[in-house]
C-alpha cells in the first residue's frame, strides 16, 4: 500500500470504535482535509498562533509524534508527513476529552476562543459528545499513525508533551484544588470497588481517568514516576482487598510480588501491563472470598445491583432478571442484609454521589439525574438524611466552590 491507502485504512480503522476526527494541514498549517465538523475553530481550540508553524516544524525534525493539550482539556496527537529534505503536511487525530468536563465549563472555554451566539451553542454540542480517553491508550493510536508515516516502530517514551493552554495563577491554583479532590475521589472509588470485588472494575474505571493528577513523584524521570504511583497505589489495593475480605498474608505477598515485578519494569508499556494484572488479581481474590459464602442466586444479585446502581432498574426488572417474584426477592434480601432492596440501593447511589461532588465540576442537577434520583429536591432530601448536609454543603466544606 502506498501512503494515502495507509492512512486511509488507519482512520477507517480508528473510526470503528469511536467518533474519531482526523485532520491533515499543510506545512503552513492551513487546512488540507478532514472530517471534523469543527475544522474552522481549529486554530483557537488548538491555540494556534503566527509562531506555531515554525515551532511544529522543528519537532518535525526530531521524527517524533506529539501529545498536545489544548482548550477545555481536549487531547490531540500531531504527527509529521516529511522525507529528507522537508516538511509536506502535519495529520491530527483527535479530540478527545482527558476527564468529564461540565457543559458551563466546556461553554466558558468556548466563550474565551470569541464565540457566541448559535455558533458556541453549536460548537459546545459538536464538543460534548466526544469521547472521554485514557491518556495511554489514546497515545497507541499516536504510535499507529507515526508507523503510517514513517515505517518506524517507537513507545510511548518517544513523545513531545505540549500544553497550548497554559493557566493563569488563579486558574492554575484552582486546577491544583480542583485535581487533587479529584485524585482523592478517584482513588476512594478504585479502592472501594477493589474492596467489593465488584467484577465490573474496569468499565468502572475506566470513567475516573484523568478526574486527577499526582504530584511529581520521580525527580524528573517520567519512568520513575509512574513506577512510585503504581507502587504507592498497589500498597493501597492490598489493604483494600483485606477489607474485603482477603487474608493479610495473601494481600501483602501479592503486594510485594507486583511491587517488585514494577520496579523490573523497563517501559511504560510494561508497569501499564502489571498494574492492569495487579488490579484484576485483587478484585478477583476479592470476590471469590466475597461470596465464597453465598448461594448463587445472592452472588448474581448483589453484581447485578452494583453494576446497575446509575440506572437501577424496577423491582419487576430485577426479579425477572434473577427468575424470582418480587415477594421472594424482597423477603429473602431484607433477611440476608437487614434493609430493603430499595434502601441498599439508595445508600449505594449516596457513596457514589458524594465521590461525584468531590472529583468532578458536575452539576448537582446532573449528578442527580445521572444516579437516577428523579428530581434535585428529592435527591437533596435523601442526601441530607445520609449525610447530615446537602450536596451544596457537603462541596464547600470540603473547600470545593
């Protein structure tokens, strides 16, 4: 295949999966061709200026693809199309979102690009439905397309790392407030799930990345950062997954094995893949010892429930998901953990809301319909009666404004 039917399949590949946009500009960066419905605010989403071209140029030189941040936390990877002696277009893929943006956020982003009217009502729409991803798995498709280009095989190691929205101090400060609730929470909520055993742990978690960031951990050496996280974050697991259940002994020698299989680690690539195992090992050990004890019917209950918690279904749809009449389903639960159906799982949907008030800038309107709470005033009602405190409370006195 030559060059064009390349690129061609990698962005009908690309696109199978996901609402990926690709965008291909010309040395000069002006528009070539694309598939983006945006394509005109590019250059302020991009945060383009007169001085780009020639920056762009000069990581051309050093053959290595880009990550880049830009407007309203959005991702981009840029790439170069060039043989020896020049430059012959610049290819973007993306959007995407790095962590869950509310729509007055995305819409104050949009504001300062000089847009209103119908067009930033249209933009914010073009916007809100792009995908939210991780940040590593976003970057294969940034090492697939270099491949396209260039025939030349690298790991994640190899990017640039460019910020085009740098904050002012108040911004900044308040994105430092901002990302460490957000970290916090996004780490109670791995931790609980681990602690549940709840098998559902990755698609769940898949929804908290980039909802914070850690402090540098590793004196300038991204390698070694990353490794500390893991390592930090592994010690964590193993005291959750005894919470759940999992004898200390078992937990801290999984602890220790994956703690020194991270620091043997050579690449990015490698700790990425012993932290997945790691998580998958703890939630699994944890939920054979969760219900080592339960009949079947109790084990498929309780994961039914906790995978359902942000759209519950009705006791009709539960008992005819479980096979059981509704009378059964609710007397047999009521004696096995002492409340209703209905309590358990409003006291469910409380512990997520609180972690969504803490690590994200949600609206409480939407929080509390995205957990299936009807209205605001009911939702208040219930939260003041589990927490002492209305969600409004509960974020400012945890210092969130």
């Amino acid at each position: 295949m030559n060059l064009h039917q390349k690129l061609a399949f990698f962005y009908e590949l690309i696109g199978c999966g996901h609402a990926f946009y690709y965008t291909v500009l010309d040395p000069s960066l002006q528009l070539i061709e694309t598939n983006c419905p945006f394509s005109q605010q590019l250059p302020g989403l991009l945060e383009l200026d007169s001085d780009a071209s020639g920056y762009f140029s000069s990581l051309a030189d050093e053959h290595a693809p880009v990550v880049i941040t830009g407007c309203s936390d959005l991702l981009w990877i840029m790439d170069f199309e060039r043989d020896d002696k020049a430059l012959h277009a610049v290819h973007l893929i993306g959007p995407v979102f790095i962590e869950d943006i509310s729509m007055n956020r995305l819409e104050a982003s949009v504001s300062e690009l000089g847009i209103s009217g119908g067009e930033k009502r249209e933009l914010c729409e073009q916007l809100s439905v792009l995908p939210m991803f991780p940040v590593n798995h976003f970057m294969d498709y940034g090492l697939m397309l270099h491949f396209c280009l260039c025939g030349e095989q690298l790991d994640s190691g190899s990017f640039h790392f460019i910020d085009r929205k740098a904050p002012d101090s108040a911004e900044k400060k308040e994105q430092t407030q901002r990302s460490s609730h957000g970290t916090w929470a996004m780490e109670q909520e791995l931790l609980r799930l681990i602690e549940e055993g709840n098998l559902d742990y990755r698609k769940r978690a898949a929804r908290l990345v980039g909802r914070g960031k850690m402090m540098p951990l590793g004196n300038g050496d991204s390698l070694r950062h990353v490794k500390n996280a893991i390592i930090i974050f592994t010690s964590l697991c193993a005291r959750a997954a005894i919470r759940g259940g999992l004898s200390p002994e078992v937990s801290y020698t999984l602890a220790d094995r994956y703690i020194n299989n991270v620091e043997s680690a050579r690449s990015f690539e490698e700790v990425a893949s012993i932290n997945s195992r790691m998580q998958d090992d703890f939630v699994q050990r944890v939920h054979d010892c969760r219900y080592a004890g339960i009949s079947p019917l109790f084990q498929k209950l309780f994961q039914y429930l906790d995978t359902h918690l942000e759209n519950t279904p009705s006791m009709p749809d539960i008992a005819e998901e479980m096979g059981y009449s509704v009378s059964y389903l609710a007397r047999e639960f009521k004696k096995k953990t002492g409340q209703t159906m209905q309590q358990y799982l409003r006291s469910r949907r409380i512990e997520l809301a609180k972690l969504a008030l803490l690590s994200s800038n949600d609206s409480i309107q939407n929080i509390c319909h995205r957990l299936g709470f009807g209205s605001q005033s009911y939702f208040t009602e219930q939260f003041r009666m589990a927490v002492g405190m209305t969600p409004t409370e509960y974020r400012q006195r945890n210092g969130i404004r």
